[in-house]
C-alpha cells in the first residue's frame, strides 16, 4: 500500500483543476500565510476511477458519497463549502478526462485547502483536485504490525474529520512499520483497541463472521467497508460491526484492509502472527473488483461515467 501512495505522489501530472478551472500542475500555488499551512487546515477526499472490461467509459466510485463526506469534514471545521455537489462531478470528470489513459485506473484527489480566514474569520477554501494513475493489479498481500501510535481521540482529532493533519501520525506509524520491514500498520485507540490502519479501516473474519469496528473506535467512516457490507449481505457472510481487542486480532483466521486504494488487501501476518489470504477476504475483494469493473451490479453503488472517446490526453 505504501508503495501505491508513494508513486502517486511521484506522478507529475500535466494538469490540475482548481475551483473547476484546469491548471499546469506546476502552475498550482499557496500563499506561505494561508491556513492550510500555518494551522494544517486542509481537508480532502480520495476517489478512484475504474475502467470497465471493455475500457469503453471510466466510472467514478461512489462520487456523492465523497461529496457527502468532504461536507461533513467542513461542517466539523467550520469550511464554507462553495460548489455544488454537482459542480464536484463535473470537475473530477474534466480533470479524469484530461489526464486519463486507456491503460491504467485513475485515484483523484479532492483537496480543500484554506486560503483565507484567521481563527475561523473569514475563512475561504480553493478546491484543489489532482489525478494520479493507477496500475490495474490489485495490490499483493501484506504483512503488518500494531503501531506504537495512537489514533488520535474524538476529542482532539476526530477520525470523522478526513484532514491532512491526521495523516501525521499515520505517517509516523508508516516509518515504524517500514523499520520493521513492514508493509503498513494498525492504529490502536486510546483505549488499546483496534481503530484503523493508516490509510484504510481494518477487518477481520473469524469462524466465518467478518468484524469490523464501528466509527466511535476511531475508524474513518468508510465507503468501500459499507459497499463490502452490500456485498456480503447480498452473498449470505454475516457482517457484525463492533469494537476488537488487539488480542483478537491475532487469533483472527483473516484479515484486510478496506479502502479507496487498498480495495481489500487482505493480510498475510500482523505482527508475526499467520493469517489465511485465501478465504472470505480474498472472496470480498474478488467481488467488490467485479463491482468495480461493471461485472457485476448493487444498487445503491454509484458511478460517475466519462466515455474513453472524451478523453483528450493520450
Ligand atoms: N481510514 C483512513 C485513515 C483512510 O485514509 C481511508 C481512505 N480514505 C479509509 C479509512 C477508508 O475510507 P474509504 O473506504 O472511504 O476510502
């Protein structure tokens, strides 16, 4: 997963699109005084674009979702959101259909960053969207630990809120876990239970159940856990969402990690302790690429369309 994120930073992209305007991504700056750096008050959303077998049309997983929560982010840090959902999606479309390429997947990134404002007056946020190529291949699986730091509480970062500030101490358990020769972390909460991994929500499967841990322990409120629920619903894998002990999760048969990017990478080892990747998480993630890929269909998970022949990069 590291290695995903890394080489999307990597990417240097002709163009970004800032409030539905495309720009030269180099051409795209912030003032060294805005919130955004001084107080890190950005918040974003990280979407993904699937081609279909046919690589006929691109779809936009869950984009109103995105909307939804990027909103809710705001609303908890007092952002004026100044586009409609509407202008959202046509925005992303123009950026994918700018950079897209019929031989690769496409992970769009929709930054709000504060411009203006001091203390909470005034305050004005320029969205930022930047679009990185995807390779097609779903990651291989992980081993991982349980990290020394700690997701930070409700009551000083919420995981609620999707701010770049909360990826710092993701990015200090990435670096323990690379010490550790380690492919990505688990976050425990304040209370020693799991909360999530460090760019995706963790779950585990025991004696044919797969548990995840709600909100309120500090996971993200994630989209791709609630398609996978849909999933395993429609498929008869009863699904509880409840609190887990890092005790259970070494005694656990399986376990993944459920994100935009991750899909579900299921996990060969936490912390030494041998997991089995070919069971009902590598069964989930094999359906949920169907999903993705228009083989297969679930109401209620929604795509956003842009047609191959409207893509103008090559
Ligand atoms: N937790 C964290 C910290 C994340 O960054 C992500 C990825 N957005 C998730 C969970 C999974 O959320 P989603 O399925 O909506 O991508």
């Amino acid at each position: 997963m590291g290695h995903i994120a890394s080489a999307s930073q990597l990417q240097r992209p002709e163009f970004a699109s800032v409030n539905g305007e495309l720009r030269p991504y180099d051409g795209v700056t912030i003032h060294i005084s805005a919130e955004a750096l001084t107080r890190s008050l950005s918040i974003f959303e990280g979407l993904k674009a699937y081609w279909d077998d046919d690589r006929t049309k691109l779809g936009l997983r869950s984009p109103e979702d995105h909307y939804r929560r990027l909103c809710r982010s705001a609303r908890l840090l007092h952002i004026p959101v100044h586009f409609t959902y509407e202008e959202y999606v046509t925005w992303c479309s123009a950026l994918i259909a700018a950079l897209g390429s019929p031989s690769a997947d496409i992970w769009i990134r929709t930054t709000m960053y504060v411009v203006e404002g001091h203390w909470g007056d005034g305050t004005r946020a320029d969205l930022v969207i930047t679009g990185f190529k995807q390779r097609f291949e779903p990651s291989p699986p992980m081993k991982v630990g349980v990290s020394t730091w700690r997701r930070s509480s409700d009551l000083s970062l919420p995981a609620r809120i999707k701010a770049s500030a909360n990826y710092q101490v993701a990015r200090l358990a990435r670096m323990e876990g690379n010490a550790r020769g380690l492919d990505d972390m688990i976050l425990l909460n304040d209370h020693g239970r799991v909360a999530e991994g460090t760019g995706a929500c963790l779950l585990i499967v025991r004696d044919g159940t797969v548990i995840t841990p709600p909100a309120s322990e500090g996971a993200l409120e994630s989209m791709t856990v609630e398609i996978l629920k849909r999933i395993a619903a429609e498929d008869g894998i009863p699904v509880e969402v409840r609190p887990i002990d890092r005790s259970e999760l070494y005694i656990a048969d399986e376990a993944g990690m459920a994100g935009t990017i991750s899909e579900l990478t299921p996990l060969e080892e936490i912390d030494g302790y041998a997991m089995n990747t070919n069971g009902i998480v590598k069964y989930l993630r094999d359906e949920y690429l169907k999903l993705m890929r228009q083989r297969r269909v679930i109401k209620g998970v929604d795509f956003a369309w842009v047609a191959a022949d409207s893509l103008t990069s090559r």
